[in-house]
C-alpha cells in the first residue's frame, strides 16, 4: 500500500534514513536528525509537495518525496525527488512503486520536470556504489551534470551527479 505520509512517520523513516547517514555516502549529512528535526522536515515538505510512504503488511518499507528544485517561480513546474529504501527491502519493486506513484501526485499538482541529486562515487566502496544512479536511468532519468569531488565524506571524496526526467509537456 502507497499513501501520503504524516508526523505520526517519522520514527520510522528516521530508521530507514539513519542507516544510509551512518553507513553509507548515499546521503551526505554527517550527522542523523533528531526526531523532531525529521518530523519538522515531512510537515515542510507536506505543505507543498508529496511524501508517500509503501507499506507491506503494516510496516513501511520505503519513502520518496519531492521538494523544491530552485526557490523561484519559473522553476515552480520543476521539483528534486528523493527516495530511501529499508535496506533490507532492496530488489523487491518498492521502488519503482513508489517513483511511479510519485510522478503521478506530481502530474496532478503540474509538475513536470524531475530532478535527483545522487551522490556518485569516483570509484565504487564499501560505502558508496553506484546503484542509485542505475536505478534511476531505469526510471527514466538521463544524466545531466556532475560536480566533481564536491561531497567529503568517511575520509574520502566522492562526486554528485544530476539526473533529469521529464513527465509531462512542456506547452
């Protein structure tokens, strides 16, 4: 099951989000959010965009959510979209669930340029792969841009990489 997510979430997407903080270079903060930053960050996002959260069985397997690409307004048809996965959930078409379900909710609101902002590794570890960025030009997404050695992160520096969708007419 997809649905939008709510405050009352935020402990477990914190879970699933702590981990690739932690463990990972997927996301740069160095640090995890406290649970009433994270909680504050889905009520943000909420206010204008979709959090859609997939559920199997009662418990939350994943999350993707879009936000602000640029704060202007001729890039207010344009969004950057994020998704997290539990770990354990990887292979199981959660993804692509949910990536779908998302380009859908933002169609409805007139969106219609996607943007990820994907950490990139210059040569494949134990904390980065490049799997995201596989992920997403199966989506749909073409690369765009890459920004090198930008992220500084487990003693080691990794690129950025922009990937771009289009999901509807430009008219």
């Amino acid at each position: 099951m997809i649905r939008s997510a709510t405050k009352n979430d935020a402990k477990r997407l914190l879970e699933i989000y702590a981990y690739y903080v932690e463990n990972t270079a997927i996301s740069f903060e160095y640090e995890t959010p406290d649970l009433s930053e994270f909680r504050s960050r889905i009520e943000d996002t909420l206010k204008k965009y979709p959090y859609l959260v997939l559920e199997e069985d009662g418990v939350i397997k994943g999350y993707a959510y879009a936000g602000v690409f640029k704060g202007r307004a001729a890039y207010d048809h344009c969004c950057e979209v994020t998704i997290y996965l539990d770990r354990d959930s990887k292979g199981n078409g959660y993804g692509r669930a949910l990536y779908i379900a998302l380009e859908d909710a933002l169609r409805k609101i007139g969106i219609i340029n996607l943007y990820a902002c994907i950490a990139d590794p210059i040569a494949e570890d134990e904390y980065l792969t490049r799997n995201s960025e596989l992920f997403h030009q199966h989506m749909g997404y073409t690369k765009v841009g890459e920004f090198h050695k930008c992220g500084y992160k487990f003693d080691r520096w990794y690129n950025m990489i922009w990937m771009e969708k289009m999901i509807g007419e430009h008219k």
